[in-house]
C-alpha cells in the first residue's frame, strides 16, 4: 500500500472524493492531516506521497511533485487571510498560523518586501485566532478563515496581495512523493484527483448545508487546482524569494 497524507480542509474535498471513490483506494492508505502534518510526514518518511506546503519542497529529500494538481489561487483565495483590527501600518505584532508553513513564510514575505512593515512574529498554537485584538493580527488559513473574516475589521487575502505585487498566481500545496513510483500508479492516481475536480458541482451540493457561504463559489472562483505553466513559474519564484 503507498500512503498518502492529503490536507483535511474544504478546499482538498475535491480531491479526496476523486481518491476514495476511484479503485486507486484499494492502492493507497489514505490520511486526513493539516498541512503541517502532511509536511512533516513526507519529511520523515511516514507517508510516501503528501498534498503539502510548497514552502516544505526543499526539507523533503528526493522530493517530486507527481501530478498536474494542486492547491492555488489566481486572484482571491479567501481562506488564507492576514486578519487584524487595525490598518497595516499600524500592526506591531503577528500571530503565525502554525497550520501552514507556506502562508507563513508568503505573510513574511510579503512583510518584508512588499508591504514595508517591520513587526513580530508570534509562534502559535490552537485557538490563537481569540488573541487577535488592538495592534496585534493573525495569518489564518483554511476553513477557519472562511468563518472567521467577518469578525475583523481589516481582512488582507494573501493570495490576492501576492498577485498585486507579482502579476502571479500562487500555488499554496502540490502533490508530492519522496520516491520513485511506478509510472502507471502515478497516471491512475492523477486519473482519480482529475475525477475529483470533475466532481465539484455535485460535492458542492452534498456540501452546502455543513458552510455558512458558497461552497461552490469557493470551489470554482477561489481555488484553481490545475498546476499549469504560469503556476510553475509562480512556485519557482516564490521559492527563490523565501531562500
């Protein structure tokens, strides 16, 4: 069995659908994880294929991105968000989601070169989202931050930021093993997550009463899960940026 760890959030349901109602499930042991898990599984050695943080590429040794799918925005994510009661430049402190890798380092990123602001970095641990008050913002990903922006006066989308300044799309999580594996394993497993994708208007439906916004509108507008050449290029900038 190869083991797959894939991210637990809405945004990747697509592709667990795909996996588990394709024969490739009698293949593959299949995990729900965050993504700092996925990451840190791929990393040492607990799963052999991994939905993760792009941030993580250089960590996972022999590291090859598998499929044409991913986990990316052109524009508006909406779930990966800087929240705060206050103006950019009046924020002094950050809370870092400890989710993610990658939406940290892109908030940095962003810090730094684009927004020309210099504030601390907070390391956090569940239920930080309660600490973001005054002067003190939050980077909060996945389906927290969908259910969350209302309550901030200040929503800074971080997929629409990068975009502004790069021109870019931003590839948040691809698929990727720390192997080699069989040519024919790999197609059928690109097979079931393109039937996934295929699948979103009837999932978003069977979806919808559990989210208080659009499902679909998420699914379809929101993420982009197609790994194309302009995403390439935006992954390999974005990953010479954080070096």
């Amino acid at each position: 069995m190869i083991r797959v760890s894939v991210v637990s959030y809405l945004n990747s349901k697509p592709f667990v659908a795909g996996l588990t109602q394709n024969s490739i499930i009698n293949k593959i042991d299949l995990s729900l994880d965050i993504p700092s898990t996925c990451a840190e599984k791929l990393i040492n050695g607990k799963t052999d294929i991994g939905l993760i943080p792009v941030a993580v590429l250089p960590l996972v040794k022999n590291a090859q991105v598998i499929t044409p799918f991913c986990i990316a925005s052109n524009g508006t994510v909406n779930s990966v968000l800087l929240l705060s009661q206050t103006p950019l430049n009046e924020i002094k402190q950050i809370w870092l989601d400890y989710q993610s890798r990658t939406s940290v380092m892109l908030a940095q990123l962003l810090a730094k070169a684009f927004w020309k602001i210099d504030v601390s970095w907070l390391p956090s641990e569940n239920g930080f989202e309660n600490k973001i008050e005054g002067q003190t913002a939050g980077v909060v990903i996945g389906d927290r931050a969908l259910a969350l922006k209302s309550n901030f006066k200040y929503v800074y989308d971080l997929a629409t930021e990068w975009k502004k300044h790069t021109g870019l799309p931003f590839v948040f999580a691809c698929w990727v093993s720390n192997k080699s594996l069989p040519e024919d394993f790999i197609d059928a497993f690109s097979d079931a997550l393109n039937q996934g994708v295929a699948l979103i208007p009837e999932l978003s439906k069977q979806l919808q009463p559990d989210y208080p916004f659009d499902v679909k509108g998420y699914l379809t507008e929101n993420i982009d899960f197609r790994l194309d050449k302009e995403k390439e290029k935006a992954l390999k900038l974005f990953l010479e940026q954080i070096k």
